[in-house]
C-alpha cells in the first residue's frame, strides 16, 4: 500500500483495520452507556433495540455487568399483557473517577460516582504562577487528602483526569506555557500527579474537558452536536458533533481569537480602567486580583453604571457573534455557556447572546440553536476532568477496535 503525504510532505494516518478481540469491551462498553444514559433504568429488549446488538449478546452483556458490580436490577416496567420486564441501572458507587482543574486563579477537585455526581469537592487558589513545582507539589498533596475525605476505597478509584490551560502536549502529558501561569514552560503536570497520586492520569484542555463534562452531566446530554463556550481566566470553546469531542491534530482545539471572541477577565477589566470605571488600583497584579477586579465592574453595572454596563455588553456581542459564527459552521443545535467567572457575566450576555444567535446573517435556518447555562456551575472544568476517566472507561472508543 502507497503512503499518501499532504501538500506539506507529512505522512496522513493510513486506514486500519478491525481488532476483533477487543469487540467484546467496546459491546459492553456500548451496553454500559446505554444504561447510563436512561436513569430511570433499561431492560434487555430495550437495550437489544438501541444497540442493535443480538438478544444474545446483550444477555451475556448483562450478566457480565451484573456480576461485576457495574449495574444492578432496579425493579421491572410493564409492557401491556405481557410479562413485566426487569430494568438494569449502572450501579453509581462502583467505581469513582477524580477530576482537577487547574486554573491560573484557583484549582478545583473533585470526586465523580460512574454516574456523574460530585460526591466530594475541595478548591485552594493557585500559588504564585512562577513557582510550578509548589504548585504540583500543593496539587498532589490536596488530591491525596480529598481522596482520604471522600471515604472512596482507592482499588474503586478508576483514575485522575486534569483540565489545564492550553497548549498542552497531550501525548507527552505537559503544559506548554500557558499565557497567565508565568514561569511555566514544559511543566510534566500529568507524571507528576501520577508519581504523587499513585492513579492512571489523563490530561486535556479545560475547554476540551468542560465539553465532555456537558456531554456526559450537563445540559448537552440530550444532543450530540453542540459547543461549549468557556469563560475563566482566559476564554475558548469546546466542540461536539456528532458525538465526539473536536480535539484537532495536537488536542488544542478551541481557541477563539480568530473569531474575535477572546472574552477574558483581563480584557474585561483593562477596559473598564480605561473608560474610568475602575481606578488605576483595581489594575490586577495576577489571576485572582483580575477575578476580584471583574467582580467590582459588575457590581458598578449592577448598581446602573450605564457605561459599566456597555463595556460587558460589548463583550456579549463579541462573543455572541463568535458562537453564532461557529455554532453555525458545524451546525450545532446547542450553545453551552460557562466557567469561573460566567456566573458574574451571565445575566448581561443572556440578554444579548441568543438574540444574535436568533438572527444568525450566515445561514438560512434550518432547525433552532438553543443558547443556555451549563448546569454543572463554577465545577465545570474539574467535573469535565473526571469525565475524561469515566468517559473512557464507560463510553464505547471505536478507536479502540483499530489495529494498533
């Protein structure tokens, strides 16, 4: 077989073929996600319907499932004359993923049953951005200790997943200096908190992660196609179509700039100190003086300082044409908004937003986009890096029937 080569001389990934003994884990996989995502519980012929697998591999699927521990019969459902049919649930405590995010302003863990929920939570501000090993060192310390707190024996610890600023080197595990975390230039985030943990460790991009998160808990669990717009120290979106998370070639997928949609807690903050709003000394001297700062423009604008409230306006309008650009470019039907900082901004850019999205000049509407809240509050990124773990042990990988 020739290698076929891009205009620029690189070698593109040839098509592989099907590794049939993993078929077995990815039906199950198939089988668990089904469960999981009916609360109310699936019986056998519902699953063998949503599938499309044999009525007799979702029995031996079943049982399987059963004697493991990872789902449970939950009572039966009445189909008319016939027998009533027993409904199988995903077991929630059977195992637990860990989740941290780490922001330039504050980090967040989290503790993650198989079905999504926070069972522990514990949050310490970041220290000083250009002492990265503290940072680790404080990092690994704090996850032990949340661990120890949630009561969750570690052999049902299924993993730890870290959301972090990009650019990350998601192969090699790094954090490629991030703009607000000074001093950090390939920093080893992931090794480090597996050597200190002693858990399986997967990284993503915040934004990357936080769109999992709604896919698997959130407000997009009912759709495959939406976006979700991440509001933090820095700003960026993540992508879903069809199912699956948009990572692009290196994993940092999801930066806005380029759609002149960059809203940030600096950017925010410079311009109310330029038009006057704020005084020279609300100029923040890190991540978490520019949240506090934030905090204070928001209050002006709350209290009916007219020109408060146009500089965040403007910003909506920046960022509602933005998504309505992208939401449009792969044809979304959903606009996800959230992150650190969207609780302070929200009211203003959902007065504005879905008009923008409404009246969209780049298509002729097909179908509505809907523009909400993440329903997973300020937690998004760190529940999205959990979701990392139990996404790839629940959700079914077609990548993984490729030959490897």
């Amino acid at each position: 077989m020739g290698e076929q080569r891009t205009a620029m001389g690189r070698q593109l990934p040839m098509r592989r073929g099907t590794n049939l003994p993993r078929m077995g884990d990815f039906n199950e996989s198939v089988v668990l996600d089904a469960i999981r995502r009916v609360p109310e519980g699936l019986s056998r012929v519902e699953l063998i319907e949503s599938t499309g697998l044999s009525a007799q591999t979702v029995s031996n699927i079943c049982r399987r499932l059963l004697d493991s521990g990872l789902a449970h019969e939950a009572g039966t459902r009445a189909t008319g004359s016939g027998k009533p049919r027993r409904l199988l649930q995903v077991n929630a405590e059977a195992r637990y993923a860990v989740g941290v995010h780490l922001d330039p302003a504050v980090v967040t863990m989290v503790v993650l049953d198989l079905l999504g929920r926070v069972v522990a939570r514990a949050q310490r501000p970041t220290p000083p951005a250009a002492d990265p090993d503290h940072t680790l060192a404080e990092m690994g310390d704090s996850i032990n200790a949340l661990v120890a707190e949630s009561g969750v024996a570690r052999d049902a610890m299924l993993g730890l997943g870290i959301a972090a600023p990009g650019p990350v080197d998601v192969a090699a595990g790094l954090v490629i200096a991030p703009p607000e975390l000074v001093g950090w230039g390939r920093v080893p985030l992931r090794d480090h908190l597996a050597g200190a943990t002693g858990l399986p460790v997967l990284l993503d991009k915040d934004v990357i992660a936080a769109a999992v998160a709604e896919r698997w808990a959130g407000a997009a669990t009912g759709t495959g196609n939406f976006l979700f717009f991440y509001l933090g120290t820095g700003s960026g979106m993540g992508l879903v179509v069809d199912d699956v998370v948009l990572r692009g070639l290196s994993g940092n997928a999801g930066e806005v700039g380029g759609l002149y949609a960059a809203c940030t807690t600096n950017a925010l903050v410079a311009e109310a100190i330029e038009e006057g709003v704020l005084g020279p000394e609300c100029k923040p001297a890190g991540p978490r003086d520019a949240e506090q700062s934030l905090r204070a423009l928001c209050r002006q604008a709350a209290a009916g300082n007219r020109t408060a409230g146009e500089i965040i306006d403007r910003w909506a309008v920046r960022v509602g044409r933005g998504v309505s650009a992208a939401a449009t470019l792969v044809d979304a039907e959903m606009i996800v908004f959230g992150g650190p900082i969207w609780p302070l901004l929200a009211d203003r850019f959902m007065a504005i937003v879905p008009g923008i999205v409404e009246s969209s000049p780049f298509v002729e509407r097909i179908h509505p986009t809907v523009v909400t809240t993440t329903g997973l509050g300020i937690d998004v990124g760190a529940i999205g890096a959990a979701c990392l773990v139990l996404e790839q042990f629940l959700s079914a990988q077609p990548h993984s029937l490729l030959l490897g």
